[in-house]
C-alpha cells in the first residue's frame, strides 16, 4: 500500500521546561480504518532515529521502518485496527524541530529550539489524538525510545490507554544510556562544521553525526549478532593492509551506516532528542516507580530481548515487578533473540504473536465493557 | 620507592608488515632485585593505554598503574621477584612509535610509522629481556591488551615462558571490539587537527582523541558500575539545566577524562595500538588455537572478571578448553566483580592472591626442575 505523510499544525504547545512552541507541526500517517466507534485506534511510538513512516510504501518506495509488524493479517493488523505513527517533537521528519522555521526570525530554530522531554513528546501525540477525535486509545506501542513514550502515554494519560506495550525499553535512562548518548553530542559538537548548531545554510557536521551513528550501531547490536554478521571477516581483501584503510567487514558497514545516517538525519535533532531520553524518568526523579502505577488501569504487555544489552532485561523487569505489586494487569516476555537492541525491529516472529494475541484479547475485553 | 624509567637502544627490528624499524628505543622499569640464576624475572605486559611506570613513584610523584599489585608483599612480590615493565612498540611514553623521530627525515614519523601488531612489541619485549641477560622468564603477565602479549609470549617463545598470566583478554579481537576500536581511529581522523597524523608542530586533535577515550571508558565500565557511581545524580544542580551543558555527573565524567587524556597520550600512537589490537588473532587467521598450544609447556593461570562486557569471560573460556585439550597445565578464575574491565586494575584483592599462589608453585616447580 502507498501511503502519504500527512500534517497537522496546532497554535501552540507548552513544554515541560517553561518555553511555549508556536506554531507546532506535527507529520503523522495512518494505516487502516477507524471503526464508527472509535475504538480501535492503536499509536505507534517511533525510536529515537524513526519517522512517521511506520507501514506501507511511501511514494518515494520506502517501505516503513515496522512494516513486518503493521499490515494486513500482520501483528498489528490494519484489516482489524486504525494505526497512527507521528515523527516525534524534536526531530526532522515533519514535525517541529530545531531544523524548523522559527517564526521569530524566520531562520532555522537551530540551537535556539527548546529542549524537550518524552512528556512533551506525548503531549503533542494527545493533541495529535485529540485532531483525529479519538478518545480513547485501543494501545500504544513502541520499541525502545518508543516503548518510553508508550510508558509515559500509560502514566499521563492513563484513561485515554487500553493498553500499552513498551519493547525493549526503561522506566529511566541509566548511567550507562546516558553516557552512549553524551558520546554521540561530543562528537557532534566537537565537529567544527556544527558552528553552535547554525549550519543549515551550510555543510552540516557529517564527521560528528556520523562517529555518533557509529557508536550508536555497536549498542543496537550484541557481541553474538557482530560475530555472527561480521567476525574478523576482511573486506576485499586476503591480506590485512597494514594501513589505515578498511581491514575488516565490520569497519566497512560502520563507516557505510555512518555516512548513510548524515544524508537522513539532521545532526541537532541527534542532540534534542538523545537529551530527551537521557531526561526520561517516568517518576520524575523520585525513583518511586509504585507511586505511578498506582491509579493505572491500562493493561501492559511488556517485551524485551535476551542479548539486548542497550536495554537490558531487568530494566524491563523491574517494570513488570512493580505492575504487579499494584496488582497491575501485566504480561511480559523476555524473548530469546541474538540480534540485540535490534531484534525489536528485525526478529518479529514471536513478537507477531505475542502482540496479537494481546491486542485481540484487549478489543474484547473493550468490546465487552463498551 | 622512587623508581626511574630507563631506555635501551637496539640497531633495528623486523616487523610482521615486512618492514625494518631502525633504530628502536625501548622505555622500562624494574622492580626488585634479578637473582644470581636470572630466574626470578616476571615481565609486565601493559594494557592500551598504560605504560612502563607500573609501580613504585616516579620523580614526578606519580604511582605505577598497578602499584598496588606490584611492590614487597604483593602479589608480584617484589622482595622475591624482578619485575620488569615496558612501554610497548608503537606506544609515546619513551619507546618508539608514530612521535618519534624518523632518521630519515629529523621529523616525527606520523603516519609513516609502520603499522605493528601484537607481536612486533612482543619480539622487541624479547630484544629487551634478552639486553638483560635473561634467558628464561619465570612469568609474564597482563591485563587486556598485556594479556594479548602474554598469550603471545607463550605461543611465539615457549621456551623463555615458565607461566603466563593473560587477564581479562582474548585469543583474537572481536568483531564487537575491532568496532569500538574504529569509531575510536574514525573520531581522531575525523578531527581537522588531525592533518593526516602530522601535527606535532601544531596543535593535537584533541577533540577526536577525547571522544575516543570517551567511547573507550564506557566500555571499560560495567552498567552495574556506572550505576553505582553515578546513577542519574545531577552534578552541581538540583534541576535539568534543559540546555546542553553538563546535567548528569557521568557527563561530567566522561568530558573531565577525555580532556585529561589528550594530555598524556598521542593520538597517533592510539591509531596504531587500537589497530595492533585488531590485528591480533593467536592463530593468525586459522582460527585453530589448538594448533598453537600443541607444544606450549607454558604454566597458565587465566583470570577474567564477570562484569568485564568488553573482554568477556567466554573468550577466556576458549583458551582454557584448547589448553586442556592438549592436557596443558592450566588456573582458570572467573572473578567476581561489578567494575567491569577496569576490575583488572582496580579490585585485586582476589587476585592478589591467585596470583601469589601461582607464582609460588611455579617457582617452587621451577626450582625444582633447575
């Protein structure tokens, strides 16, 4: 199926620093119909370097970046349920971000955009829900930075959520997530062609924002999915070179993605974004995660992947355990997968499964108190 | 104890690349006293970054990166034991690498040193301790980078190795650590002060070089560390600066130690370490370390560390199922502990005394035998 991005633009948003955004745009596409009920409305959450484009084919022939999960007859089924992706607040895919037009000067926003939140992230999707008059949201789902906002959906708006499934995800970005991110600005910003974030009218900081990628492609993978993909496998070659030139496979696909990246993604929504994340903590700084699952009565299926190091399992665990001290309805699967951070993304079997058969029970279970 | 570093010149060396090096400088320190049989000498192979100060005070106040593993009493007891130390090929703490002179010139080679491997600072260690009179070492022993040259001690020089202590290492680089490697070279090269590697009359790539040392602790850090450490405490405020300066005290960290690291180490000798790293396989691209340990009477003690994400316990694992299978005499301890492949320098009181142990019998054994 071909699909068009669509836009909506609101007068304002009010941000969880202080600062008000005006106008705000917001890129959305959608897959599937809505039912006259309204009720089988699901979100799609992207991850930090996604885009509205979740499903289909665009018109350009780019398939969406979850089109294994979103389609007929697929995980989630569009012949059953109305599915909405939008490009998150901060970023370069249609929605309002640093690259955008600051109204008050008519120059890209650059380093002068506010710095958002995961909550303020959700925020504009409620207002995006609200244009579509739905009131209340069959599920929201999402993988890593999308199972956050999925998470935050639950705990801001808990009654507008039947069900949230959070993949691959933190209730709170770690030390350890916050130090990957912090590497990824550094490089950014180390970069001369950076200039303080205004280089629209310029070339954009490559090297940066591709030494960030780089770094950032190790995490989504695991030690066994490297070894398996790439080993000590040489590129084009017999011999090591005994230079600086490319050696080894996994230096060629490194140096490859990182190039690729910079042609997609603009380099200061590399850092507004990875800001957001390293900012989200679902309690707000009090490490009390009961207290906000306490009044939640959406339902949860949470996910996450054996060999996932970037997000590991107990971070998801520790979810699941607190739901359940709240006699929360909860379900979780650690699956088994090599494939790292990424196996959200590519190892799709039984997740297929596991997704369907929470979402069918939660539209009867819907249908039934309807 | 004051310790001075002190210098050997040899004529040349060949390098596995096919090349000459000439003339080559070694940097070292010694420990304790050589006995009248020379068979009390115990070699300390350094990890990436370390040096030939291993123990005891420099003029300049400065304790040895293992100062407290090496000293009277302690585990390389150095009322018993000659210790020696040595900065590796290819290293800019006095021995000769890309900083040096090259007689051809009178200017520093740069990018015209040859790139060298494992072995090439494994045979000039060989040139040293033969300078010193010394046929047969009691032990050599290393953490990470040290172990790769332990390893190889062993396997190119079996005869001059009564035991060999790899630590928290591995046979051959992975493709996961060849990758970290890479972004690290990719970072400097992408630094415009950089120029090629020629800028030792101008100022370093400072920027690069920090973002790779950047890259570089992370990894040697375990999540469970840096969590422990740092956790999302906020450092000198009380609320998100929603700006990009440093929020987290990990940000703070991790700037403070990339900045501290340009000024004690050349970029370009990080370029041509990192690369002899990637480069070794014990094996020599056979994949068989079987065939390396078939005739190696070499005594084995191999330490690995649970935490340790960058040199896992498995790889350490590998080498003590081939040496068993080949009946060699092999200790194998898989210590406990949170610090990740920094453990290796910083929790050593079980190590301490594995190593003690060890060392005693293969003295005792030794003297036996003699």
């Amino acid at each position: 199926m071909i699909v068009e991005t669509q836009y909506a633009r609101f007068d304002s948003i009010e941000l969880e620093g202080g600062t008000t955004l005006s106008p705000v745009d917001i890129a959305y596409e959608t897959y599937g119909r809505l039912n006259e009920r309204r009720s089988n409305a699901i979100l799609i959450t992207h991850a930090f370097t996604g885009d509205a484009h979740a499903a289909g084919v665009s018109k350009d022939g780019k398939p969406g970046w979850w089109d294994k999960m979103i389609g007929p007859g697929l995980a989630f089924d569009t012949d059953r349920y109305f599915v909405i992706c939008s490009n998150v607040l901060g970023g370069c895919q249609g929605t309002t971000g640093p690259a955008s037009e600051n109204p008050a000067t008519g120059l890209p926003y650059g380093m002068s955009f506010p710095v958002i939140t995961i909550r303020d992230m959700v925020r504009l999707q409620r207002m995006l829900v609200d244009h579509l008059g739905i009131q209340r949201l069959l599920c929201v789902a999402g993988g890593s930075m999308g199972g956050m906002q999925a998470l935050q959906w639950a705990v801001s708006y808990p009654e507008r959520v039947q069900c949230c499934i959070p993949i691959a995800t933190t209730w709170r970005h770690s030390a350890q997530q916050i130090a990957f991110n912090e590497v990824g600005r550094q490089a950014i910003m180390a970069d001369p062609d950076w200039c303080g974030g205004d280089y629209y009218d310029k070339k954009p900081p490559a090297r940066g924002l591709s030494i960030a990628r780089m770094v950032g492609h190790i995490t989504y993978m695991s030690d066994d999915s490297m070894r398996e993909k790439f080993g000590r496998k040489l590129r084009e070659k017999e011999k090591f070179g005994f230079d600086f030139g490319v050696d080894f496979e996994v230096e060629s696909y490194l140096r490859y993605r990182g190039s690729q990246f910079v042609t997609r993604f603009d380099a200061n929504s590399y850092m507004y974004i990875t800001k957001a994340e390293d900012y989200f903590d679902l309690t707000q700084g009090t490490g009390k995660l009961i207290d906000m699952f306490q009044t939640v009565t959406t339902r949860f299926l949470v996910i996450s992947f054996t060999s996932d190091w970037l997000y590991p399992s107990y971070q998801s665990q520790e979810i699941v355990k607190v739901l359940r001290r709240v006699n929360g309805d909860v379900a979780y699967c650690d699956l088994q997968s090599s494939y790292g951070h990424d196996a959200f993304l590519v190892d799709i079997e039984e997740q297929t499964e596991i997704v369907r058969g929470f979402l069918d029970s939660t539209a009867r279970l819907a249908a039934v108190a309807a």
